[in-house]
C-alpha cells in the first residue's frame, strides 16, 4: 500500500470499529485468528453458578478441501494455499474467471516472468480453457516448476466505461425481489444483486460500478437506490454516490473543501470526512469531520449534502459529536467527550441530555458514545465510568425518547471501550462482550441481558470475541471467535462453524440468512449463509481489506 492508502486505511478501521453506523449491526473487523483450541460455551446453571462445556460445532455441507492433483509424471502443479481467484491474464486489472478453493491443484501451463503470475489449466467452474492465477507466496505453492515456459500474457484490457443502467446486475427487476451487496478490492467498487427468494441467497456475477483502488466505506441508502463511497486523495478524502438507476458516478464533497471550524485547530489545518449516514429521505447524506493534525482530531461538527453537491454545515466545531446517530424524525444524538447532546437536524433545540465526566482511556483516544436508535424512535446508549480500567469497569445504560428527559437503566460490568453494546432493533434485548482488566481473570465473556440490563447472563466465552449484530427480528444475533463464527440465539446453545483466517464483517440479510466476508489480505471470501450452516461462496475480493455493505427490502 502506498503511505497515504495506509492512513485512509487507518481512518476506515477506526471509523469502523468504533462508530456504530448501522444502529444495530457491526462490521467491525479484527486481526488475523490462529486455529483455536475447543470452543467453550458457558451456561448458567439453575444454583446460579457458571458451566463451562463444549459448545456444539456444526460442518460446513460442501465445504471440504479439494484433493489435490498428483502427476506421476512429474509435471508442473499448482497448489492454492487459500481461495484465490483465477483471471484472463496476469494482473488484476485482468477479468475474473472463476476460482481455486484452498488446497484444489491445477496443472500448470507457463508464467509471466513480469508478474510472478502462473498460466494454468482453468477449473471446471471457469469459462474458459486458460487461466492465471498469482504466483505470490501466500496464495499459491508449485512443484516441479523449474522449466516453465514463458506464457505471453493477453493484451492489457482497456478501461471500461462507467456501467450503463443495462450493465447493472438487476437492471429491469423489481427491487422489492432482491437485494444488493457492495464491495471494494484492491481495484475498485463492485456490485452484486441477491436473491433473497432461495434458502440461501444466491448471487448475480459482481459488476465493477467504480474503477478506483482507493474507494472503500459504502453505504447503501435506505431505498437501495443510491450507493455512497469514499475515496482518497492527497491529504484529503471525498464523499461520492453512485446512482444505481442511471449508472452516474458523482463527487458530493472534497473534504479539501471544507472548512476548520473549531476553535483547537489551525484554520488551514487538513479536514476529513468521517462517520456518515444517509437521511431516511434517500436524498442527503449528514457527517461530520476531523482534522489532520499530527493525527486525526475531531471537530465536533456536523454537516449535510444533498445529491445536487449542496453542503451545508449544520453545527460548528464544538457544537456537534464525535460520534451520532439519526432518528427517523430528523433528530440528531451527539456523542461528545462529556455529555450526551439531543438537537433537531436544522440546528435548534439543541440541549444536554446526559453529562458524564471524562473517561480514561489510557491513551489519546477519546471515547465518544454511540447512541443506537431503536424501531420505535427511541435511542439506547452505553457510557463508561470515569476508570474503566479496573476491577470496578461499568457501563450505565441509558434510554432516550424523541422528547423529555433520558431514562436512567442499569449498571453493566466490564469494561466497553472497545466493545460496544448491540440492542436489538426493538430495544428488548442486549449483547456485549464483558471484558476484564486483570489478564489472571477468564477469557472475555459474552454476555446476554433484557434491553435495560437487567438480568446479565453469561452466553459465550473465548479469547477473541466480536459481535455483529442482531437480526432484525432480534431473535438471534452474529458474533466470531478465535477460529470460528457462530449465531448465537436466546435460551439456545450457539451453532458454531470454523473458519480459516479472520472476518472482515458479518451482516444480517433476513431474520435466517446473512453475509460473512472471511479470511485475510489478498483473499477474503464473501459468502452468504443460512441460520442452518448452508453457505455459498458469493465472490473472492484481491482486496488487503474489505469494506462492504448490503441493502434488502
């Protein structure tokens, strides 16, 4: 990656990671797993105490690994080392021609000496009769491949337009059948249309919408319509959308563009697009914005744009969040460094809700809290105490109506800095991973609890816990372990099924069926699911990271 891919890179995690854009589902990503030891679930027992047992494990239907080639002869083979797609020529700037599964062999034909890249006799699953695949070390290994020949690779393939209306994957159907998932790899934005009608959805052949390496962060907007994206530029970002009617790419907003409006910064200071939402009208996008400033400091502010590119800065530095969250009346909910602010989106009626004193983070971190907006209007919002760095971390659990004062709920244990509460969308239940200061305590817990938190009892527990979300009817819930990725339901032992590498992000389509994006730079699978462990592998992103987002019905 270049320098500055790697600072907008840095910008995606932590926006990612710590902002809860989607008010009940997280695509937070987590470092590379190493092959774990048994999971454990833990259940309360009916005298109160804690058993600790083997949670059930499912296999995967389909899902070994292919045998590999054996040529008494000696030829040349090839071995992919995880699941790699395979081009019409060496690069990839070349087509998709299908893929090798991890562990599948294929004879080798010749090599680019340019690109390291391998010409291979193609898979049954690909459309043609040659193909390519990447010679780097970590994806494929070949034997006896001394006396390769040297393979004339195809003529480099032109640039293509941006799609037409026709060249979208669902073009001419009704949206109301399907659904839409968005992803980036290390050569742009892709589209893919689900059908949501089969058991497990299945997917339409991804059609690149954006041919620029740098974008990354989509959006979709709530009528599935339009796709908002960021992309990188020298010291700078830009926030797009892509009309998924007309095929029409457009800038809304350079960053270099706005103005430093708070006080802490210099006035030619760097500014950066960060957290951003879709307005439930479809037809304006709210963020707000940071500073680069030997860093990234944020300015508390908050701005709107209209997909006519007229921008409007709603609240000053200061004024506004680090973090917030829109309700379907047009309310916005800050997250500050010390208290919670409620204002209506055209700036009036702005006033304090919850104050809180500082919290120590430990670094210059600041903790800004996520509030998450529930199915009636209502929002839902963890706050830390001051020193949530020792044996008495805790969490107070706040209620907010549209109007009057916040509800004070209970008290939950742990510390949450990096790891968020996930209500479910009516507000009914709750889930967060419990994590402990002293390293001679347990392996983090994840714990389930009545939306106001009452009642906490221990689900899970593992080294590495990530939650994603509950399903929209909230009767289950998405989370990963140290080699695993499990759906976990109420009063049900979780289902639990391995996987190899880390997951970049899982989302819920439909209260049964979900995404994964798993396993590492260079080759992360994006897979759709079922709730009874049916799968199908979607697409193969080149990407060092994905970002990705789906729209449904």
């Amino acid at each position: 990656m270049s320098r500055h891919r790697m600072l907008w890179f840095a910008i995606g995690m932590l926006i990612l990671s710590s902002l809860a854009c989607n008010a009940f589902a997280g695509d937070a990503p987590e470092p590379a797993l190493t092959l774990p030891p048994p999971p454990i679930s833990v259940t309360e027992t009916a005298q109160g105490g804690e058993e600790i047992g083997l949670a059930p494990t499912a296999t995967l239907p389909g899902g070994s690994t292919p045998a590999p080639l054996v040529d008494p002869a000696g030829n040349p083979l090839l071995e992919a080392l995880v699941d790699v797609n395979v081009r019409t020529g060496p690069g990839v700037q070349y087509q998709r021609d299908g893929f090798l599964f991890s562990g599948e062999s294929a004879r080798v034909l010749g090599r680019d000496p340019n690109t390291g890249w391998w010409k291979i006799e193609c898979p049954g699953r690909a459309d043609g009769q040659e193909c390519w695949v990447s010679g780097g070390s970590q994806y494929t290994n070949v034997t006896n491949g001394e006396g390769v020949p040297v393979a004339v690779a195809p003529p480099t393939p032109t640039p293509q337009p941006s799609p037409t209306p026709a060249d979208l994957p669902d073009a001419g159907t009704s949206l109301a059948q399907n659904g839409r998932l968005a992803y980036t790899d290390n050569a742009g934005l892709w589209l893919v249309t689900l059908d949501l009608s089969q058991d497990v959805p299945t997917g339409s052949d991804p059609v690149q919408i954006v041919d620029d390496p740098s974008a990354q962060r989509p959006f979709f907007s709530p009528d599935g319509r339009q796709l908002a994206y960021i992309t990188e530029t020298d010291e700078a970002n830009a926030l797009h959308v892509f009309n998924l009617d007309s095929g029409e790419d457009q800038i809304l907003v350079n960053s270099a563009d706005l103005s430093v409006t708070a006080e802490n910064f210099a006035p030619d200071s760097p500014v950066l697009i960060l957290q951003a939402a879709w307005l439930a009208d479809s037809q304006s996008i709210v963020f707000n914005s940071g500073v680069l400033n030997q860093g990234i400091g944020l300015q508390n502010d908050l701005w709107s744009v209209d997909l006519g590119g007229a921008a409007m800065n709603l609240f000053l530095g200061g004024e506004g969040g680090g973090a917030f969250a829109i309700s379907a009346d047009d309310q916005v909910i800050f997250g500050q460094r010390e208290a919670l602010v409620r204002a209506n989106l055209d700036g009036t009626g702005s006033e304090t809700i919850i104050p809180f004193d500082p919290i120590n983070t430990a670094s210059e971190y600041i903790f800004y809290p996520q509030a998450q907006v529930a199915n009636d209007g209502s929002a839902y919002v963890a706050i830390p105490n001051a020193e949530p760095w020792g044996e008495e971390a805790r969490a107070a659990l706040w209620r907010i109506p549209a109007s009057g004062p916040a509800e004070k709920l209970e008290t939950l244990t742990g510390n949450i800095l990096f790891n968020p509460v996930y209500w479910s969308p009516d507000g009914g239940r709750l889930a967060y991973v419990q994590q402990e200061i002293d390293p001679s305590n347990p392996p983090p817990v994840l714990v389930l609890a009545e939306g106001d938190g009452r009642n906490p009892a221990p689900y899970t527990s593992d080294q590495q816990l990530t939650l994603y979300g509950w399903s929209s009817d909230g009767g289950r819930f998405l989370y990963a372990g140290n080699g695993e990725y499990a759906v976990g339901q109420v009063g049900v032992p979780p289902t639990q099924y391995p996987m190899q590498g880390a997951t970049a992000g899982m989302q819920w389509l439909t209260p049964s069926t979900f995404i994964t994006v798993i396993g590492g730079p260079g080759s992360w699978n994006l897979r759709s699911n079922n709730v009874n462990g049916d799968l199908d592998l979607l697409t193969i992103s080149d990407g060092d990271f994905v970002f990705f987002d789906v729209w449904t019905p």
